[in-house]
C-alpha cells in the first residue's frame, strides 16, 4: 500500500508531520484529507480525487497534480515549487500564505475562490481560469505568462503585472479588471489588441 494511503487510513484523514518522496497516487480517490507540516518530493496525484483537501504549513516539490479534482480545499502557509497542476480543479478554495514558484498551472481552475497574501513567481498560467477571485490582500504574480487566462470580475486593484505575459487575457467588456493595476508601456500593445485598436 503506498505511504501516504497508508497514513490517511491510520490517521482518519488527518496526517501530520510526515514526508513522501515518489508516491504516485494517479486516479485515486483519497476522500477527505488534511495534511499538516507534511512534505511532498516528487510525488504523482495526476487525476486524483480529493474531497475538500487541506495543505497547512506544507511543501511540494517536484509533484504531478495534473487534472487533480480538489475543489474547496483550504491551502495554508504552504509552498509549492516546480509542481504540475496543468488542468486542476481548484475552484472555490481558500488560499492564505501560499507560494507558487516555476509550477505550471496552464488550464487551473481557480475560479471564486479566496486568496490572501498568495503570490505566483515563473509560473504558467495559460488560460488559468481566474475569474471572480476575491483577494483579501494584494496578490502578487511575478514574471508570469498569463496568455489568455480568464479574470472576469477578479479586481486586480494595486497588482503589478509588468513582468508577466498578459497576451490575450480574457476580461469584461469594460476592463473594469485592471483598474488601478500597473501595467507596463511595453504591454500597450496587447492592451490595444483588446481593446481593438491600432498603436503608431
């Protein structure tokens, strides 16, 4: 039996203090779990499914969470690096203190969910769907493509997008999105293209 199944059925669901490296979990049906001060090396949960997953005060390295099914989960003082969460459902979350670093998120749906002091830095968010997110604090997205991702009705107010690709993003009619973000004179032009006019 692999480890982590292993701890989630010793522990009830509510795993504490441990560590996996190279687990593969793919297509599995964890159910509910909460996973405090674990770290996860490596590790495949490529199209499993979670019930309400919660990650507090844990780290992922190196993880396959493609097409992962954890909606509504609760992510804390968490950070994930290099990780695969292309296709994820992660809509109606809770995010606080959680650090995404070079992971791509190409296809993540984080839609409605709520995020306080999250960043994103080199990560891909290609058509993410990022729409009605509701930020309790600045978020901060650092050097990340953000090709025809979906913000519809996320107020980006006081979020610094001059170091991330913005090409294509998908808004409402009105940009309402971007007021108050800084954007740079370079990203003008991908502007304009929303807007539908011609820069000289």
């Amino acid at each position: 039996m692999s480890e982590i199944l292993e701890a989630i059925a010793q522990s009830d669901g509510d795993v504490r203090g441990r560590e996996f490296v190279g687990e593969d979990l793919s297509g599995e049906d964890l159910g509910h779990v909460e996973f405090e001060d674990c770290t996860f090396d490596s590790c495949v949960l490529a199209s499993a499914h979670l019930e309400r997953p919660s990650f507090e005060r844990c780290t992922l390295t190196g993880c396959d969470l493609g097409n992962v099914q954890g909606n509504t989960g609760f992510w804390r003082d968490t950070r994930v690096f290099e990780c695969r969460l292309v296709g994820a459902d992660l809509h109606k979350s809770v995010l606080v203190r959680t650090r995404f670093t070079e992971c791509n998120l190409s296809y993540v749906g984080l839609a409605e969910s709520k995020l306080e002091r999250v960043s994103f830095s080199g990560c891909d968010l290609r058509e993410a769907s990022l729409s009605q997110l509701r930020l309790r604090s600045r978020l901060v997205l650092e050097g990340c493509d953000l090709t025809r991702a979906e913000l519809f009705q996320t107020r980006l107010a006081g979020v610094d997008l001059t170091s991330c690709n913005i090409a294509g993003v998908r808004m409402s009619d009105t940009f309402r999105e971007l007021r108050d973000a800084t954007v740079g004179i370079d990203q003008l032009p991908d502007l304009a293209g929303l807007l539908g006019v011609k820069l000289r």
